[in-house]
C-alpha cells in the first residue's frame, strides 16, 4: 500500500503525489475538455493554437505541484528511492555542453549538471515559479556556480534559445504540461541536430511504485506522444527502480532511432 504523504508537506501546496509527487514543476492545470486535433505539428511555421488540457491523446493531464513543496525535491532520501545518481550517469554530460533542466524546481538537478558541463558550458533552468528560480538562485550563489542561466518559462513556451541545446532534460515534470505540443514544438526547435530530450516519468506499468496514477505514464502513451510531436527514441534506460528513461532526438536527426523494450520485459528483469 502506499504510504501517507507527510502533513507539512500537504499544507498550502498542490501536492499531487503519495510518497514521492512530482520531482520538478512546470506546467499549469489544464481548463478546457478540448481534444486534440489529428493534424500533425508543422515545425517550419508557427506555433501550434493549443488551448489548455485538461486530456492529451486519451491522458489526464496532472496538476503540478506548488513552490510550497520544494523541500521534497531535494530530500536526503531521494536519491535512495529513485537511484537518480544512476540517472545523471546516463545523460552522458561533458565539459562545454548546452543543456537545460526544464522544470528546474530548486536545482537539485541543476547544480550537479552545472558541476558537469564546467565553466565552458551553460545549464539553462527553467521553471514557470519565480518562487523556485529564487530558491535556485540562492542555492546556486552558495555553490558559487556560475554557468547557470535561470530563465522564466511559460505555460506554452519554455523561452529556449532556437537550436542550441545538446540536452533537454524534463524529470517526471513533462505529464504535468497544460499545452504539450506548444512546448514540445518549442523544445523541437531548441535542440541541436544531434541534440535530445531525456524523459524521466515514473512507470504506469508498475503498481508498486507509490505514486498517483495521474502522475505516471506508460511507454506506450509517451511513444504516442512524442511520435506524434515529431521526436523519435534513440535511446532508454531501464534500471531504475521508479522511473522510465527514454531519450527522444529530433525525427530529421541523423541519431538512429530504436524500438522501446516491452515494459513486462523491463519489470520481468529488475530486480
């Protein structure tokens, strides 16, 4: 069964989640019932006229979670539950790179990718929440980081810079946006020819993992969407304890893409 979330963490927050919630924020609650439209995304002209959704492609669309509960991303546990040290090895960051933590929160991804990337690379960190970018702020100053570039995202547009990104990483924060093609049209844009997208979101597939059924998504659904937004996956991870982790290029990169491995044949083989 799943465990009781703690009272503090309840108080004045939009917690959506059991044990573990939502690890970033960014996004808003969708307000419409709209269903999405059949045409495919045109990525040479504008963006898409997407209203807020409350559904996406047969998905509810999840609430995010407030800035009241920041403490929880950076719990001394975390790292225990959901081996995001293991994950952090599988993006394959390097000095020089451009990356973005979309979804930021308080850093506590950004400020290891900061250490990573060295002073000749750049860690653009998103969030929607001026109350996170100010909490980053302070915990980046105190680690005298310098390379990290918070930036005031939208609902519909993560105000990227076009085709500079070798790595945009989104950490079981992408199932919460209200206008997911916007954002997956503006993040098609940001990326480099050879550049990705590392999706964390924790698994559907799996009842023990002790998260809200609304803040889960299944391989099937995220194939769905990201084919249908024009990425293709060209890589996953599968040994996380909680998590998916499929990395998605741009459907004209030169990367060569892949077929996910069954969930039931990821479950089978954990341990």
């Amino acid at each position: 069964m799943p465990k009781r979330v703690p009272a503090w963490l309840w108080a004045g927050c939009f917690v959506c989640f059991l044990i573990a919630g939502s690890a970033n924020s960014v996004s808003a609650q969708g307000t419409t019932t709209d269903e999405p439209s059949t045409q495919s995304v045109d990525h040479s002209a504008s963006p898409p006229d997407e209203k807020p959704r409350r559904t996406y492609l047969g998905r509810i669309v999840a609430q995010p979670m407030g800035h009241q509960g920041a403490p929880w991303l950076i719990r001394d546990n975390r790292d225990d539950e959901e081996n995001a040290s293991d994950s952090f090895v599988q993006l394959q960051l390097t000095e020089g790179m451009v990356v973005c933590d979309l979804g930021c929160g308080n850093g506590y991804w950004t400020l290891p990718m900061a250490k990573k990337v060295g002073e000749s690379g750049r860690v653009l960190a998103v969030d929607i929440q001026r109350e996170m970018l100010q909490k980053l702020r302070v915990r980046s100053a105190k680690a005298k980081l310098r390379n990290i570039e918070p930036i005031l995202g939208k609902v519909d547009n993560p105000n990227l810079p076009l085709g500079e990104l070798d790595l945009v990483l989104m950490v079981d924060v992408y199932h919460e946006f209200s206008h997911p093609e916007s954002m997956l049209w503006h993040l098609h844009r940001a990326l480099k020819p050879t550049g990705v997208i590392a999706l964390l979101e924790y698994r559907e597939e799996d009842p023990s993992v002790p998260i809200k059924p609304l803040h889960k998504m299944s391989k099937n659904q995220i194939m769905k969407e990201y084919q249908r937004n024009h990425f293709k996956l060209v890589k996953e991870y599968n040994m996380l304890p909680w998590q998916h982790l499929m990395f998605f290029a741009r459907d004209d990169s030169p990367l060569e893409s892949i077929d996910p491995i069954p969930a039931k044949q990821v479950l089978e083989a954990l341990p």
